[in-house]
C-alpha cells in the first residue's frame, strides 16, 4: 500500500503560486495561498501587505482586510520602515476612508517624520470623507481638530470646523473660532471668514463687515 507523503512547506513555491494567481486576476485562489502562508507565519508584514486589498474586495472579508492592513503596517513600523508603513495606511484608507484611526494615523506618523504639511493634509483628507454624514461628522470634527493643534491658525481647518460644528447646532462655537482667526488673517483669507460668519449668523452688521473687508 502507498502512502503519499504531505509536501513540506516551501514559502518561496507558496509565494510564486500567490503571486500568479493574483496576476491572472484569480482572487479568491490567491487569497487561499497568502492565508496558507500566513497560516506558517502570522506576523509576515509583506503577506499581510499583499492579501489586503485583496480581502478589501470582498465585502464579507472586510474586517480581516482591515486587520491585515493593521499588521502590515506594524510590521514595517517595527522593521524600521516608516514610509512603507505610511503608504500601506494610505492605501488603507482609500479603501476605508470612514476609518478615522487610519487617518491619525498617517498623520501621526507623517510627524514623526517631520512631515507637518502633509499631516495636516491627511486629517484635511480624512474629515472630507467622514463629514458628508451626519453620523460621522463628529470624528470629521475630531480630525480637524488635530489638525489645528498642529497649526492653531489654519485656515481652511478653521474654516471646515466651523461650517461642521455650525451644521450640528453649535454655532457659538463655530463664531468664536471664525472671530478668533478673522483678525489674523488679510486679504482674501479674511473676507473668506466673514462671508462664513454672515452665513451662520445673517445681519446687517455681519454683511457690512463681509461686504466691506473688515
């Protein structure tokens, strides 16, 4: 009687055959091989990498593409490789752009990296996406936020807070950041907060000082 020996685990055989079948466009079949790999080596950042998006697309396998994101990103964090880490939460949240973390997170980083512009720019992105519902607004509010304790006089954050927070009843608030910023900004930058305050607090007076540039 024959018995067939179970072939030994070959990561690069594995990985090639992964790597084709995602080529021919053979989702599910690739997701099968990077989750055997994985099944030998749970924590390899560069197979979480890869089987990522593919899981994005399936809409059941979400959370697991969400996690393997996660890892993957850690895993070149820990290695030392901050801007791959970067990219792999960038693409991360072009697929899950309601995932306030991801955004704080790039943000946190692109600091670290001496990358404040881009910070900002990447909690600016984020509260685009998360401010076009009423449910998530508050997170858009939170990431604005974190955006101006990083550059307390922005403008277009200051602006997007203050129409947020306007559009969810707090519009004492929202006035108090737009007379805070109209008397450090000029030219087209101060008229852009008076326009936004006559908008939430219409009168005479707010018109004049809109219409006048003061």
């Amino acid at each position: 009687m024959a018995f067939w020996r179970k072939k030994p685990y070959d990561r690069t055989q594995a990985l090639a055959q992964a790597e084709k079948a995602r080529g021919q466009g053979r989702t599910d079949k690739a997701i099968k091989l990077y989750r055997a790999v994985l099944a030998k080596e749970p924590n390899d950042a560069v197979v979480h990498g890869k089987i990522a998006p593919l899981l994005a697309r399936r809409k059941k396998l979400r959370g697991e593409a969400l996690a393997s994101f996660r890892l993957a990103a850690q895993g070149q964090l820990k290695a030392g490789f901050t801007d791959r880490a970067i990219a792999l939460y960038v693409q991360a949240a072009a697929l899950f752009p309601l995932e306030t973390e991801l955004w704080e997170e790039i943000a946190r980083l692109d600091q670290v990296r001496g990358r404040r512009a881009d910070a900002i720019e990447a909690l600016m992105e984020g509260a685009g996406h998360l401010g076009k519902t009423k449910p998530t607004r508050p997170e858009a509010a939170r990431l604005l936020r974190k955006a101006l304790e990083m550059e307390p006089w922005h403008l277009e954050a200051t602006l997007r807070l203050a129409r947020l927070l306007a559009r969810d009843r707090e519009k004492e608030e929202a006035l108090a950041l737009l007379e805070d910023i109209a008397g450090r900004v000029r030219g087209r930058g101060r008229r852009r907060v008076r326009r936004a305050i006559f908008r939430i607090a219409p009168s005479p007076t707010n018109a004049w000082r809109w219409l006048a540039r003061r």
